[in-house]
C-alpha cells in the first residue's frame, strides 16, 4: 500500500514540475510577446531572402534586403548548354529583378496582421524556427526574348550541301556535306518559364537540320565531262529571268547509267503560272513575242555540254533561222509537242549537271567519272552551202507607178554538217558526223507601185487651177457688162 502511494506521489511530482515549467515559459514567452508588441520595427528572427532584418525599419530593411541580392543577382548566371557545349548567361541579362518592398512589407507584418492568438504563434515561432520570406521574382519579357535570340543566333549553323569545287588546273574536288543545327525559339521560351530558377542547368531545344545534298550523292563523280557557256548579258529582263527559271530545272540533276532524259519534260509547262515570262520567241520561222522566249538558249547550252561530254543525244533539232549565242549547226531548239532534246546517260557510272545562270553568262557542267572518259571531245560544224532568199513581189497602189519599195531584205539560208572528234593525249583517234542542220532562207519581200505618179498628179492639179481662174473671169467681166447696162 505504501509502495503504491510513493508511486502515485512521484508521478504527481513529475506532472506538477512539467506543469510549473510550461507555465513558466508560457509566462516567459507572454513577457517576451508583450516586450515585442512594442517592438516599432520588424520583428526578431525574421529573415527576407535570407537577410536578417530583425528590428529594421522598412526603410532600413528593403535597403539592406537590395544591396544583398543585388550582389546575389550580379554574381549568379543561368548555366544552358546542349550537347557538351556550356553557356552561362548572367542572370541580370534577362532584366530579373526581385520585388524586396512587397517582401519586407510582408516581413513587416508578420505578427501584426492576424489576431492575438496568431500574432503571439507568429511572433514566438519567428524567434524559435527563423522565418524566411522569399521576395517575388520578376523577368523583363523584351530582354529575356532579346537573350534566347543571341543565344539563337550564336548556336545557329546553316547546312551545307556537299558540292563540287572547281580547281585552276580542270581538275575537281567534292566538299563534304555538313549538318546544321538551330534552336527551337517557342520550345526554348516555355522551359525557360518553367525552369529558370528551378534548375542549376537548362538543356536547349537545339535541333540538327539535315542538308539537302549528302556527300554520298557525289560518290564516284572525280571530273568534269564537258563544260559550256554562252553570254545572254544584253538580254532583255524578261529573257533573263526565263533562262535562269529554266536553267534551274537542271541543276544537281544526277542520271543513272542508261536513263534518258526529256528537255521538255524536266523544263515542265510554259506559262506565267510557272513563272515564265513574255520574250522574243522563233515560230514559223518568224520571230515574235511568247511566254518562255530564251528557254532554246538554255537547251543550247545544254546539248553543247552533252556533246563535250560524249553523251547519247537521242532527239535534237536546230532552230528555223540562225542565232548568234552559238555556232550555226551547234544549236538546239526546243518547242513543245514537236521539237525536243532528249539525252541519254551512256556511262557506266552516275553523271550529274551543274547549271548556273548569274545574268551574264549561262553555264552547264556534266560531271562523272574519269574511268568513263579518258579523252577529250571537240565540236566542228562545217557549212555545206549558202541559200540566197527568194524575191516575193507584191502590188500596192499607195506607192507611185514605177517606183519599187524593198519591204523585207530577206536573209540567206544555210545547211551544216556538224561532226566530233575524240582526242585523246593529241591525237584524233575518231572523227564522226552527230548532225545535219538546215536553216531556212527568209524571202526578199518587194512592194511594186500601181498608183498615179507624182508628175501627172502636178499637171493635173495645175489644169484644174487654170480652168478655175478662167471661169472667174468669164463671171467677173459679165458682172461688169451687167453694171454697164444698168
């Protein structure tokens, strides 16, 4: 029974001595609320962006809470990267700012702004725990846009197309093809909303851009075939501009071994929706102006770079009457549905054709491989014979009788055998003929008088001047009789 008790008395010893305590630090932490209440500045334990603030004055604590971060600010840079490349980037650069007023106003009122019960939980928790209150943070949109531009053009990389380079000595090279990169901008703006101060380091959007013309499209191509331009540097705009539409059809073509290509085919339709424009165009024989005028100068060019090469001409004509870009029986004329040029790829290996068209002069390359072509190609055309115009005569009887008035001059005609010659190290090791051309003479247009000449149209004038001057008379001296009789 006594053992009983002494256990019961030792727990009442214990629960009072607890009580006696928390009512005496209940009576420590009353004094030490009602001693703060008095407190005019911010209370003891509060932290803004880590600075102590305790006891400040607003004024005094947004001064101290701005000179911290802006040190912290000046000093922190948000770390990009993409692949192993690394780019800070000053945080100040994206115009952050940090809003310490509205956070010290906050700092300022922890304690005051609730009821009694809270205020005295806020005010003893701050001096036990340390509270610590975050200042908004803030971005210059402009200047953060401004950022992930630089950003977008310092990581930017234009693919290059691998392409052929033209040495002094004839001889060529391929450039490898690159791969390009950019940065996604929009992908970019969304994680830098997200991430920005979440993350020690943000990984950019930053993409490859696959180049249109591999290395492996000019596996095997190691010399230029043949090789042709002609001049079109006085051509009217519009002339231009259909040459260099047209010319552009060709360019980077690349045939296989035994295929045949159509002119007419790969140049398309001809009109203004394609992009052609109105020139001085051939048809009948006659030169008048057309949608596509100078398109015949690039198929031209073309069949002379084909022939150098030694390739298979399948289809080729020449034009009605003779141009002056080329040497008469080396042109080629092309007209939809009944005039083409059509060639074949004769080689063991691949060939591409280069085209370029810079304003002045318009020029094809073939290139291919050096096992097909181990020679040279020369082009001579020889003239067969010479047609003078025939004489039209015509009547008028607006021109004078006897008199002949020359209305068109007429051209001469010619006819062309065009030949190639293989040369290898010098020597010809073959001559043979590739095509005829005729060119058809233009008629001499004469216009005959039948009028009445000039002469008999002065004397005729002059009889009826006479014969009215007579009868004026006749009239006047019978007037004069009259007055008389009168």
């Amino acid at each position: 029974m006594k053992t009983l008790r002494n256990k019961f008395f030792n727990i009442n010893k214990k629960v009072l001595i607890g009580l006696a305590i928390f009512l005496m630090l209940f009576f420590i932490s009353i004094m030490y609320f009602t001693s703060e209440s008095l407190n005019k500045g911010i209370y003891r334990g509060i932290r803004v962006e880590d600075v102590d603030v305790s006891n400040l004055s607003k004024e005094e604590a947004i001064k101290k809470v701005k000179i911290a971060t802006d040190e912290k600010i000046k000093n922190k840079n948000i770390d990009f990267y993409y692949g192993d490349k690394e780019l800070p980037i000053p945080l100040r650069d994206f115009g952050y700012s940090l809003n310490t007023e509205e956070a010290v106003n906050r700092a300022y009122d922890l304690g005051r702004s609730k009821g009694l019960v809270n205020n005295y939980l806020d005010i003893l928790s701050s001096l036990i725990f340390k509270s610590n209150i975050m200042a908004d943070s803030n971005f210059d949109d402009l200047k953060k846009d401004a950022v992930l531009t630089n950003l977008a053009r310092e990581i930017y990389k234009k693919p290059s197309d691998a392409h052929p380079i033209f040495n002094e000595d004839g001889t060529m090279s391929i450039a490898k093809s690159e791969t390009g990169r950019y940065l996604d901008l929009n992908e970019a703006k969304e994680l830098l909303n997200q991430d920005m101060l979440h993350k020690e380091k943000i990984e950019l959007p930053v993409y490859d851009t696959d180049p249109k013309i591999t290395s492996s499209y000019y596996e095997g191509i190691d010399k230029i075939l043949g090789d042709f331009n002609t001049d079109y540097s006085s051509s009217i705009k519009n002339r231009k501009e259909n040459i260099k539409i047209a010319s552009e059809k060709f360019n980077n073509m690349k045939l296989k071994p035994g295929q045949e290509i159509s002119f007419n085919d790969t140049v398309g339709e001809i009109s203004e929706e394609t992009g052609f424009k109105n020139a001085t165009v051939i048809v009948g024989g006659e030169y008048e102006d057309g949608i596509g005028g100078g398109i015949c100068q690039v198929s031209t060019t073309l069949y002379n770079s084909l022939i150098l090469s030694d390739l298979e001409i399948v289809e080729r004509h020449n034009h009605s009457r003779p141009i002056n870009y080329v040497d008469l029986g080396t042109d080629a004329a092309v007209a939809r549905g009944y005039k083409d040029l059509k060639f074949k790829n004769n080689t063991n290996n691949p060939i591409i054709i280069l085209s370029e068209a810079n304003g002045e002069k318009l020029d094809f390359k073939v290139l291919g491989n050096s096992a097909d072509r181990d020679y040279e190609v020369k082009i001579i055309p020889e003239r067969l014979g010479v047609v003078s115009p025939d004489v039209k005569t015509t009547y008028s009887d607006s021109i004078p009788e006897g008199e002949t008035v020359v209305k068109e001059s007429g051209k001469r005609g010619y006819s062309y055998k065009t030949y190639k010659e293989i040369i290898k190290n010098g020597e010809v090791l073959e001559k043979s003929e590739i095509s005829k051309s005729y060119y058809v003479p233009k008629s001499k247009v004469l216009v005959v008088g039948t009028g009445t000449s000039s002469e008999n149209n002065d004397d005729d004038n002059d009889k009826d001047n006479n014969k009215d001057k007579s009868s004026k008379k006749s009239k006047d001296s019978k007037k004069s009789k009259d007055k008389k009789k009168g």
